[in-house]
C-alpha cells in the first residue's frame, strides 16, 4: 500500500510541475488593465476648510427635501477619502444657515465662505433632479444635473474693488442610475435611488480634486 502511494505522488510530480508552468503562462499573457492616471483640475485642497453648497430651486427641494444634506455629505466623504488634511464644514451647519437666510443663496460665494471660516466654498447648483422615470408612479431612476464651481474666500489684505474669480469651474456634470438600465427599476421607495445617486455624483465631482484612474476606454479629453 506504501509502495502505491509513493508510486503515486511521484506520478503527480510533473502535473503538478506542468500546473504550475501553464499558471505561470497565462498570468504572463493576461492583459494589464488599461487604465490612465489622470491629474486633478485642482489640487490645493490639502490642509484647507472647504464648505459645499449644495443650492437648488423651492419645488425640488420641496419634493426631495433631503437632496442637499445627501448630495453635500456624499461629496464631502469623497473628498475627506481622498483629498489630505482636509477639514470639512459640517454640512448640518451650512443647512441650517441656508434655511435660516433664503438670501443666502444670492450671496457673492466668497463672502459665504467667510460665513464659515472656510479657505474656499464649492458651489454645486442643481439644475435637475429626479428618482421617478417620467409618467411613471412605479419605476424609479435617479437623475442629477448640476454645475459646480470652487471659489477662495476673500484674504484679509485684498482690494475690494478686484472681482474674485472661481478657482475651478466644472462643466455640466450628468448623472443617471441605473446608468446601463434601459428604463427605471421598480423599488419599495426611492431611498437606494437617492444614495446611489448621489454616490456616482459625488464620484464625478469630487474626482475633480485628486489624482485618479479611469479605464482607457472612458480616458477624458485633454482641454489644457
């Protein structure tokens, strides 16, 4: 019985060697991902107070009354993942502030950063938002269109009498989930429509900010 095993193992020997070559092979002829570095649009964030304004019209907020605390504090997770030492303006403050002055919205931006001690504010300005396909009461898909831009608080020192300029200024940023979905999808409520929403927003915003990858096939076009 001990002469079959021993006969046995050494028989396996070569497969096992063989095993091992053919993974050897085909890790060597597995393709890299294709992926590129792509730069920040900007990249002073590190060690600053950064409050995000999240502003949008009185019937969207009237029908999605929770869409600036989801859409700020997404965005602000992203960026304290990924953006080093940065200190964030609570967002449950810079709530209670827009509801305690409707004006507020109006304000110059870099006056409202100085409402909250902050080296910058981020503008994002909804221009639509939706979790129901149109005409539908059962379907749901989240829908986000919105313009954001980064401006400085004014320094100390500075003429008033010089217009401030935004740091950044995004293009139209256009969310929708699900994004490969050809029609909505039927839920209980529009809760997981509203966070994964604002999960992909806060990706396509936020990235702005830090140095990332994205596949070859999705590579963004150099406006430099």
């Amino acid at each position: 019985m001990r002469k079959a095993l021993r006969y046995l193992a050494l028989m396996a020997i070569p497969f096992l060697a063989g095993c091992q070559q053919m993974g050897f092979m085909m890790y060597a002829l597995t393709p890299e991902k294709d992926e590129t570095k792509v730069e920040a649009r900007y990249a002073g964030l590190q060690g600053k107070t950064l409050a995000i304004v999240v502003l949008a019209d009185p019937h969207t907020l009237l029908e999605y009354h929770e869409v600036q605390l989801e859409l700020s504090d997404a965005v602000g997770s992203n960026l304290r993942k990924n953006v080093k030492d940065l200190n964030l303006v609570a967002p449950g403050r810079v709530l209670r502030y827009l509801d305690e002055n409707p004006k507020a919205g109006s304000m110059a931006p870099e006056k409202l950063a100085g409402v909250f001690n902050a080296d910058y504010v981020l503008i994002v300005t909804l221009l639509e938002y939706s979790t129901r396909e149109p005409s539908s009461i059962s379907l749901y898909r989240g829908k986000a269109l919105a313009e954001a831009s980064l401006w400085p608080a004014v320094a100390p020192n500075s003429d008033p009498r010089d217009p401030v300029k935004p740091t950044w200024q995004s293009e139209t940023i256009k969310i929708v989930y699900p994004p490969e979905a050809p029609q909505g999808i039927p839920v209980n409520d529009d809760r997981v429509i509203r966070i994964k929403t604002a999960q992909l927003f806060a990706d396509e915003l936020a990235k702005n900010f830090y140095v990332h990858t994205v596949p070859d096939n999705k590579k963004p076009l150099d406006r430099s």
